[in-house]
C-alpha cells in the first residue's frame, strides 16, 4: 500500500503499515528487557501504584498548562508529521506539545491517553526531515507500548517514597531493585522506537543524520560532519571490548543513562538494515534507502 509522501525537501512515496505487528520489528533487547522487568518481585505492584495515583492525570495537567499543542493550525509542520508517522504505524493520533526548553529532547507520556512531548531544543538542532524522525520514534513508543513502564521510569522516585511509607520501608527496597532493570529497559525500548522511526521516513541517511547532531550538538557544524567517519566512530568504542576493564567502565556510563549513545543507535539500525530484516519488513531494498 502506497501513498503520497507528507511536504518534505524531499519529496518520495511512503509505504504505509496499518497492520503491522509490533513483535515483527522490536528489537529483541526490548522484548527481553520487558520480561525482565516482570520477573521483579512486586512490579505489578509498582504498575498498580502508578494507576492509583493518577501519575498520568496530574502531568497532562500540568503539560496542557505550560506547553502549546501542536494542530492543523499551530505548528502544521510538525503536525502533518505526526499525522504520517501514525498512519504508516497503523496508531491512533496522540496530542502533540511543543515545550521550551533549550535541552533537545522528546518523550511519550501517558498509558490512557498518550501525548507526546519535543522541546524547542531539539526542533532546532534538527533539520525538517529529521524531525520527522524524532516524531515517529516517540510514536513508535506507542506502537510497542511502551508508555505504561515509561509512566513507571519517570515516577520511580514518587513511587519509592509512596511504597516506603505504605510498608514501613520494605516498599523502598522494591523500588530501588527497580532503578537499573528500568533504566536497562528504557535504553533497549529506544532501539524499537528507531526501527519504527525508520519505517516510518524510509530514509536511512536522515537517521544517521539525526544520531550525528544527537552527538555532536551543533547545528552550524553539521555541514563539517561527515557520515562513513561517524560509523568508523562506532567501531572504535566496539574495539574497546577487549577488556574485562573496558567493559565495566562502559557498564558504569551507562547504567543510570535513558538512551543509549547515538553511535550505538547509529550501530543497530545500521545492522537492522545490512541483516535484510528492514526489507523484509518494510519491502523496501535496502540499496534504497
């Protein structure tokens, strides 16, 4: 099925997923670390507490008072972008929020209703197609169904307090037995996200060139940066495997970390595409892309 691309600089027809299934492109990482996070003792308890307490509630609240909502008519832009990346994703369309805020980041919040978040930060550092990107990774949360554990990651520390004081501090220990298996989950979810984000602008250059400004930060300098240099990037920190000391130093940077480094991510979708299982999801060739 085929339809007409949304407004870009580069204009090309877009394949569209409605029935895709979500295990069909999730990063096995993803699937594993969501198993393990049920096989904590209490999760389901944590997942309760966060329902209870109306975590959700209080911050779309607090979202529709300090952001601008993105539509047909505010920022049509980013909304066009929102409304291809759930139609190629086969998702029901979420709000959108523009926050400001000079740290470029984005989020998905929300496992009723879910609504998206992109600061102005990471507006400007991206380039149009490249925001189109960014808006299809954080749909591509909701299409994994990820918002639940991300409602849970964001609250972990409201919720150890609430836990410490409902079971005289026993509740505490739970969540802090939580921190690293959410955080552990929180960078492998990211890993799906870009697939879906990868199904959705059919480009792979406008990845790589999303993880390159992720990186390196600086809009003006992008024209400096070059592609085939940055992938080389990521087999010099593979290199540094070699030994037990290397690997524990990078288990220590990354631990309390909730994406993985762009290089890395860079890595995956590359190997994603090279393997053939892009093309045997997608049907586009990767020679394509």
């Amino acid at each position: 099925m085929t339809s007409q691309a949304p407004p870009q600089k580069k204009q090309r027809k877009l394949r569209t997923y409605p029935e895709l299934d979500r295990q069909a492109f999730m990063h096995p990482w993803d699937i594993k670390a969501t198993a393990a996070l049920h096989r904590v003792p209490g999760f389901d308890r944590v997942i309760a507490k966060v329902m209870e307490y109306g975590f959700e509630r209080v911050l779309f609240l607090q979202n529709i008072a300090d952001n601008v909502r993105v539509t047909d008519k505010m920022f049509p832009r980013l909304y066009r972008y929102l409304q291809w990346s759930c139609k190629v994703l086969g998702v029901a369309e979420p709000e959108f929020y523009v926050s400001l805020d000079p740290v470029p980041n984005a989020y998905t919040y929300g496992h009723t209703r879910p609504f998206i978040v992109m600061t102005t930060g990471l507006i400007e550092l991206l380039g149009e197609e490249e925001q189109f990107f960014a808006v299809a990774h954080e749909v591509g949360h909701i299409k994994c169904e990820h918002v639940l554990y991300t409602a849970v990651a964001m609250n972990i520390a409201a919720l150890v307090e609430i836990l410490g004081q409902a079971t005289l501090g026993l509740g505490s220990l739970l969540g802090k037995s939580l921190e690293l298996p959410l955080y552990d989950w929180q960078r492998k979810s990211e890993l799906s996200a870009d697939r879906a984000a990868l199904l959705c602008v059919q480009d792979k250059s406008v990845a790589i060139r999303s993880f390159m400004k992720l990186a390196g930060g600086a809009n003006k300098l992008f024209h400096e940066m070059d592609q085939d240099e940055f992938m080389r990037q990521i087999r010099s920190y593979e290199d540094a495997d070699e030994s037990n000391l290397n690997k524990l130093y990078k288990f220590v940077i990354t631990a309390f970390r909730t994406h993985p480094f762009p290089i890395m991510r860079a890595k995956h979708l590359d190997e994603w595409i090279t393997s053939g299982e892009y093309s045997q999801i997608s049907g586009v060739p990767a020679d394509e892309l």
